[in-house]
C-alpha cells in the first residue's frame, strides 16, 4: 500500500483536491518531507521526465492604510519566502532524488524513484493566497495578479497587484493565485495540457517581448485560441514583431473566449473524455492500495509505468481514446467478443489495443479466476499480434474488460508492451497465436475525426 498524505491547511487540502483531478492520485505528494520534521514542499508531482514542486502560502493581505507598505509585507510573506522554498526544493531533488520522504518522520520513501537526466523538467508553481480580495476591493476585475514581465527580482515588485519575474538568474516561478490556481487547473487539466502550458509560458514570458496581462486568465485565452506550425497550443505572436515590443492582453479576453460558440461546444465534447480519466483512477487506486487482480513481477513500478501511458494523453486525445470505446461498449453485446486496435496518430507510435471479452457462465471445474486468466492471456496475444503487423509500433497499451453495455460493473485489465523487447521467439509466438485464434485475420479499418474545437 502506497502512503499519500492529505495536505495540513485548508488551502493544501484544496491544492490537493486540484491536482487530484488534474493528475490523478497516483503522481501527487502533499507535504513530503526531505528529513525528519524538515518539509521539501507542499505538493510533488512526479509524473515521467516532468516534476512539479508546488508551494502553497497563505496569508491575510494587511489592512494599514497605506497601500505600498501593505503590498509590500505581503509580498514578502508570501511570494519571496515560497520562491526561496521552491529554489531550495528544486536543488534538493536534484542532488538528492533518493532521500525524499512522504511523512514527517522520514520511514516512507517517495514511492516513484527520480531520475535526473538531460531530459528532466522541472516546474515551480508558487500558489499565493491572500491578496485576490483586496486586489479585486482596489482594481476591480477577477482578482487575479496582473502581469508585468519587465519587473525583474524580489525587490522590485513594489507595485501592488503586479508580478513579474522573481530572479530571471534562476528557474522561472510561475505564480497563481486563488482565482488563476482555479482557472487553469480546471483548463490545462491533465499532466500533458498543464506541463506543455508551464513550459511555453515560461518561454514566451521570458522570450525578449515585453509583456502586460490584465490576468492569468488573458494570457490563457490567447494560448487556448492559437496553434504554432507544429499544430500545438502556444502563444503565437505577428511574425514581424521585434525584440522590445510590448504585448498587452487586456481585461475580458477571456470572458469573451467562455462565450464563444466553438468554445461552448468544446466543452460539451470534452465530456465523454472524463471516461478516459475514470479509467486511469481506477487502475490507479488498486495500484496504490495493493488490490490489483494480478499484477507484473514489477510491482507497483511496472503498474506506474502503465498507467502513465493512459495519463500523458492530452484532453483532446482522450476525447478520441473515450469515443472509440463508448463506441464498442455501445455496438457489442455480452455474449460477443470485440477487438479494436487505436492507431497513433504522432511520431511516439504508441498503439493502443481495446478488448471487450465476454464473461463465460462460471462451471464447477471453470471459475471467475480462469475468465480473468483466459482475457489477460487473449490480451496478451492481441497486442503481440498488433506489434507483428505493426514493425513501427514502440508501445502497445492494452486494455480488456467484459463485453455488454454495464460500463460501471465492469473489471479491467491493462497491459504495457516495449516494443524493443521484441525477438524471433516472441514473433513466431504471434504468428502461431494468429493462426490458432484467428486475431485480426482480415481487419476492418474506419477512421475516426476528432476536431478541438467542433463546427
């Protein structure tokens, strides 16, 4: 059983709470510790090459009368002391990945090892709670911190309500408050869509152009409403703008976005793809609590690792795995059998396998663990089939589940094959497999259109 903490402050249980729905239980640490009584931060994420070392501070915004004093107290309380917290944190994941600790008495290591490589990204996210009242009371709008990237070091945030970059020496500290921390945790809500957000942030905020923004959530709505040449959201600026020009995003761009129809009916698509982000919890809690069915000689990092795959889809890509299989719950009965294979669409050649298998009436001499062993091993035999017609394949995730329209009573099976461990033994293995199930003889191909943004 892996041990998760709860978070110690209303505003660290609402953190967690977030992230929980963003990245799923199974990547999420709150107040893990680097030495007894000593806490690393308040929240980790550990998700593959991408951590997120999140702090959260609270403090009541003063009240003295004099506006510049008061920000200023503020600031220094809680943006200053978090970013040094976050700086300090970062180095010791760096230097010290094994000694990271998920209680205060340092007898539970983090349960996802960390491996610092050239690949690694870390991510800072400061969470300031505190001013979002007095700033709205003041300046009016959504209470959310305004953004200024000329302002550069600890020092110079004497304005109030504005922040721009704490120490442009260091690594960059993206900072939230109340109403942003909502805003885009409920829009960037999966560990791809967050992680791709913080990452062309940061370069766009630190790209040369000075840059003003009414709000988080301006700057949001611009990178949600543009796509760069490779076809990822991004914050696109004119071709021809030179270094030193500045960009304004003012009040109501994002209110204006919400409205939008292409926007409403997004939202309504994204629906279905919360299926996909059931699945992924579900197969996450048994991995945590230790009650999978049947579970690899790896244990709970050979489950991680699975998963994983299921979460790093973004939300538009969930959208298109969740339609493919409300499809086949849909259109199989429970007494047929039914395969799909998902072709990617991307260089990461990652195929995805879906098995509905129908439950057999359970004999005396023929028991539920001989279903379940009997669906694991037509699963297995369908992905290795999968990679013999596929030679580009990387990865084959596959998933099997019972056939019939009950998609809450169902039990689910997932498998992770790395195609690099394929060989001449484990391919005459699919061909007889082929040969003697009569797995994907003569395939049927269809093609499904997922749009972002439906007509």
């Amino acid at each position: 059983m892996i041990k998760r903490g709860d978070g110690l402050t209303d505003s660290e249980k609402y953190l967690k709470f977030l992230c929980d729905k963003t990245f799923l239980s199974l990547w999420g640490y709150p107040n893990v510790f680097r030495q007894p009584g000593s806490e690393l931060c308040d929240l980790l994420i550990v998700f593959g090459d991408d951590i997120i070392i999140f702090s959260d501070k609270h403090c009541r915004f003063p009240n003295s009368g004099d506006l510049a004093l008061d920000w200023k107290r503020w600031f220094r309380r809680v943006v200053a002391k978090s970013a040094g917290q976050l700086w300090g944190a970062e180095n010791w994941i760096k230097n010290q990945p094994g000694r990271i600790f998920v209680d205060d008495k340092c007898k539970h290591s983090l349960p996802i090892p960390i491996s610092i490589t050239e690949r690694t990204k870390i991510h800072l996210v400061l969470v300031s709670h505190g001013a979002s009242e007095m700033c709205v009371e003041i300046c009016g709008g959504s209470g959310s911190l305004v953004y200024f990237n000329e302002i550069n070091g600890i020092n110079n945030h004497t304005f109030p309500f504005q922040i721009g970059d704490i120490d442009n020496k260091r690594t960059f500290i993206h900072v939230l408050d109340d109403n942003s921390l909502n805003i885009l945790m409920q829009n960037r809500d999966t560990v791809a869509d967050f992680t791709a957000y913080l990452t062309k942030r940061e370069q766009f905020l630190r790209s040369g152009l000075t840059i003003f923004s009414a709000g988080e959530e301006e700057l949001l709505s611009h990178y949600l409403k543009n796509l760069n040449r490779e076809g990822d959201h991004d914050f696109v600026v004119p071709s021809n703008l030179e270094m030193g020009t500045g960009l304004a995003f003012e009040e109501g761009l994002w209110t204006k976005f919400q409205k939008s129809e292409q926007r409403i009916l997004q939202l309504q698509a994204d629906k279905k793809s919360y299926i996909w982000d059931n699945l992924i919890e579900e197969f996450s809690k048994h991995a945590i609590s230790g009650t999978q069915h049947y579970v690899s000689e790896g244990g709970f990092l050979d489950s991680e690792k699975a998963i994983r795959f299921l979460a790093q889809n973004s939300r538009l890509d969930r959208r298109l795995l969740s339609r493919n299989l409300l499809d086949i719950f849909a259109t199989t009965p429970n007494n047929m059998r039914r395969l799909r294979i998902v072709v990617p669409t991307n260089s990461e050649n990652i195929y995805y396998v879906f098995l509905l298998f129908p439950c057999y009436e359970f004999e005396k001499n023929f028991s539920y663990e001989d279903y379940r062993e009997d669906r694991r091993y037509f699963l297995q035999a369908s992905c290795m089939i999968t990679r013999l017609q596929n030679s580009n394949a990387k990865y084959i995730i596959g998933i099997a589940m019972e056939s019939g329209h009950h998609i809450a009573k169902r039990s689910e099976d997932l498998i992770c094959f790395d195609c690099k461990n394929w060989n001449k033994d484990l391919e005459q293995s699919a061909r007889e497999d082929q040969e003697y199930l009569g797995i994907l003889i003569s395939p049927v191909k269809f093609e499904f259109n997922e749009k972002e943004y439906p007509d």
